[in-house]
C-alpha cells in the first residue's frame, strides 16, 4: 500500500473521532429541554350540502390547548359555527366565512365543533384542528433528570428531533393556510376578472350605438328647404 495513502488514513482517524468524541461530550454535557409543546394537528375538506350540519368530536386532558381554523372555499358562502363544550353545553356561535377559535382545556372531556350549511347550495369548508399538549413538554423535562449519564448523548440528539419536527410541522401548516388563502384569491381575482369583462363588452356595445346614432344625425337632411321648397 501507498505510504502516502496510509499517512492520510491515520491522519483522517486522528482528526475525526477525537472531533466527533468531544461533540458528544459537548451534547451529554448539558440537558437538554423539549422547548416546544407537542401539537398534533388534523386537516379536513368537508363538503357541507344544503341545510345539513357536519360535527367533529375532539376529546382533550386538562392542559391541552384546542385551536381550529376553519375557511368557507366558496366566495361569499356563510356558515353557522358552533362550540359545544363538555356536557353538550354551547360555548360559542356565530354565523362567518372563516374564523378561528382557540379553547384552554380546564375540564377533561369531548369537545364539539360543528358547522351548518343553512344555504340552498353546496359549500365546501376547510378544517385545520391542532391539539397543543403542554403536559408531554413537562413529562419529558421531568423523565429527563432520570436518564443515566452515559444515555444523555441520545436522550440530547431526540429532544433536538422533536424540536425540529415540531418545527417542521408548524412550516407545514403556515404553508397549506397560504396555499388554501391563495387559491381564494385566485378564485375571487377570476370572478373579478369576468365580471369586469363582461361589463367592459356592454360598455364597447353601447358606445357602438351611441356612435352610429351620432353620425346618423350628422348625415340626416330634411326633404325641403328653409323656404319650404322641395329639395331636388
């Protein structure tokens, strides 16, 4: 073999796994915290037909946070939003296009989210649930002061996955509201656009016939003359 390869060889173990020993050092050094509470987070396209309510039932411990948003795709549609909490009772109404509720959880249970369509047409409705567990943050800050020392390097290198997944997932979500916004707008910006040209043709028309009628009257004669005499 080479020298020269072999003098790289051991050049490359004496460099990398001292480098590499000291960062799990540094990573078993210092605990580290699950900075972020766990959220679980579920989507729906419903579509709500005429007259018809839809229902979603969540059950949630104390401690947990409930955030829904909810969007109507349909420009101009309208719908009835209700939150029912715990023993069926009705928590909050109100009659939107798209909205959003976020509800501390004081008492254990299932809580209600319905939406009524009372229209004569069909609406189709996006849901975005997240369900904020705050007591996995505490259970894993306190299960961390049991890991024994030689397993903390591991223990360090999950909480940071957590963190990024949790991360990765808020990402996520921003990107389909913006992309369910989006496509909104692009769906208003069409209407607009139809409308504007269908009323850009009725004035095009009517400008049509306002010229003609204007040059017919630049071009009409009478069949005397001011003294009343046929004109030949």
């Amino acid at each position: 073999m080479d020298a020269r390869l072999v003098f790289s060889i051991a050049i490359f173990f004496c460099l990398y796994f001292p480098g590499n020993a000291g960062k799990d050092e540094e990573k078993a050094g210092a605990r580290q915290i699950y900075s972020k509470p766990h959220i679980r987070r579920f989507q729906f396209h419903v579509l709500l037909r005429s007259q018809k309510e839809e229902c979603f039932y969540q059950d949630a411990t104390v401690g947990t946070n409930l955030v829904v948003f909810y969007q109507i795709m349909n420009d101009g549609g309208k719908i009835r939003f209700r939150h029912l909490i715990p023993g069926d009772v009705e928590d909050h109404v109100e009659v939107v296009s798209r909205g959003h509720r976020s509800t501390e959880i004081k008492e254990e249970g299932i809580y209600t989210y319905c939406f009524t369509n009372f229209r004569r047409n069909e609406l189709q409705l996006h849901i975005m649930l997240s369900v904020i567990d705050r007591n996995l943050q505490r259970r894993l800050y306190e299960e961390s002061a049991e890991v024994p020392e030689e397993y903390q390097g591991t223990w360090n290198a999950t909480i940071e996955l957590l963190n990024d997944v949790d991360t990765m997932y808020k990402f996520m979500f921003q990107k389909r509201r913006r992309t369910y916004y989006d496509l909104q707008l692009v769906e208003g910006n069409g209407k607009f656009v139809v409308y504007w040209s269908v009323a850009q043709c009725f004035v095009i028309i009517l400008a049509g016939v306002l010229e003609v009628f204007v040059l017919r009257t630049m071009f009409r004669t009478v069949s005397v003359t001011p003294t009343n005499k046929p004109r030949s």
